[in-house]
C-alpha cells in the first residue's frame, strides 16, 4: 500500500509539471505550486471495542502533535499534501466481566506521515472558501502503559493482564482521515490554513488476559480488538 501511495504521488507530481509548463503568463503560472508550512493541532483520541463480550468503560485521552507540511497545487482547486507529524495520542482502557477487571493508561508516541488529497470551493474572487480532503496515513507508534491494575474475582486465578504485553511495543499501521479546511490569505505569499480532522484504524490493537477456575481447573483467555479514532484542530502557516 505504501508504494501505490508512492507510485500516484510520482503521476501526480507528474501531472503538475505538465500542467504548468503550458500556464499562460498570467497571475496562475506566476503563483508558486508548492507550499511548505509548520503548525500544530490538538484534539480527541477514542478507543471502541470491535468486538467481544466484555464490558468496556474507556475514556478518551488526547490527541495532539506538531506538523510540516510540502504541498502542490496540481489545479485551481485540486491540491495534494503530504506531513510529517510527531504525534502524541492517549486513552484509558477499563474491561471487565464477572471473572476479572483490567484498567491501564495507554499512551502512543511517534511519527505520522499522511498522504492527502483536497478539493477547493473557489468564490470568483479567487477565494477559498472551504477544502474538503482525504487520504492515507502511514504511522509508527510507540505502545506505552502505566498505572496497570489486573484483579481476579474471587474463586480465579490469572497470569496478566492485556496492559503488560502491549507495553514497550511499537507498530507500524495505516489509518484514513478526512478532514475539512479553510486558507486565509497573509501578506507577502503567506496564509493560515485552519482545519477539523476526523482519523480513523480499524482494529489498532488488542488486548487480552487470561483467568483460571480454582475448582474446576477450566482455564479461559479473553481477547479485546479495539479500533481508534481521532478528532483533530489544528492551524499551519503555510507560505
């Protein structure tokens, strides 16, 4: 998948320079078609069980990190982007049922790079007045737990919880996101481009324990898939 992604940036880059070298001299083949920019966003990250039988009483963390960003304008109102983002994402994670209780605080940390692709709604000012846009995120987080506490019910026996085994862990993975966004124009080629930015991961991690019937000697595993998402804020200054 990251080589496709790879392979439509090349056509795409491929495309622009066709594109601009036929411009006629006017205020389109003056203006540069690519951009670079710095910014941050801030936001919400959720855990949702995929599945299982369990009972899940999750609470969101946050989602926050720093980005640059290099993008093209291939067309008046199509532009492409990709970003490198450090990205520091959290969530409290609590399961139970009749046999055990687990609860730990997860923690992600690394790099994310998205690959994007935005449609412009243009005034006949030359204006943007809104970007909607989507693509493909390629990340490698680092899994970290703490405050772990794993409980047995009265009558069982456990070996550890889910918290344990995923801590330390670090994942590579891909993600969707689709986000909308408004450019404010600056002075001297600068502007502000503000945005609202959903991103989803089917089945980011799982979580299991494992917990033993003293009298009967039965002896069961359970398994906990969660998908995550996130909602982002954020602004770059892009020039």
């Amino acid at each position: 998948m990251k080589n496709v992604f790879l392979f439509l940036f090349f056509l795409f880059f491929v495309k622009v320079v066709q594109a601009q070298l036929f411009y006629k001299n006017d205020s389109v083949r003056r203006s540069p078609i690519i951009h670079v920019g710095l910014g941050a966003y801030s936001g919400s990250y959720m855990l949702n069980p995929n599945s299982g039988s369990l009972t899940y009483n999750n609470k969101p963390g946050v989602d926050q990190g720093i980005i640059a960003r290099v993008c093209l304008d291939v067309f008046k109102n199509i532009t492409i982007s990709s970003d490198l983002r450090y990205s520091l994402q959290s969530s409290m994670v609590d399961i139970s049922n009749h046999k055990y209780s687990e609860h730990f605080y997860l923690q992600l940390s690394g790099w994310q790079i998205p690959f994007t692709i935005k449609y412009s709604f243009i005034s006949k000012k030359q204006i943007e007045m809104l970007g909607i846009y989507a693509g493909m995120s390629y990340n490698r987080m680092l899994y970290e737990t703490s405050s772990d506490y794993f409980i047995r019910a009265q009558g069982f026996i456990g070996t550890t919880g889910g918290g344990a085994t995923i801590n330390g862990i670090e994942k590579t993975y891909y993600s969707w996101l689709i986000g909308l966004s408004k450019k404010l124009d600056l002075k001297q080629g600068f502007s502000l481009v503000l945005f609202n930015e959903y991103e989803y991961k089917d089945k980011a991690f799982q979580s299991g324990a494992s917990v033993t019937d003293i009298n009967s000697g039965v002896h069961e595993s359970y398994v906990s898939v969660f998908n995550s998402s996130s909602i982002r804020l954020g602004v770059i200054l892009i020039y």
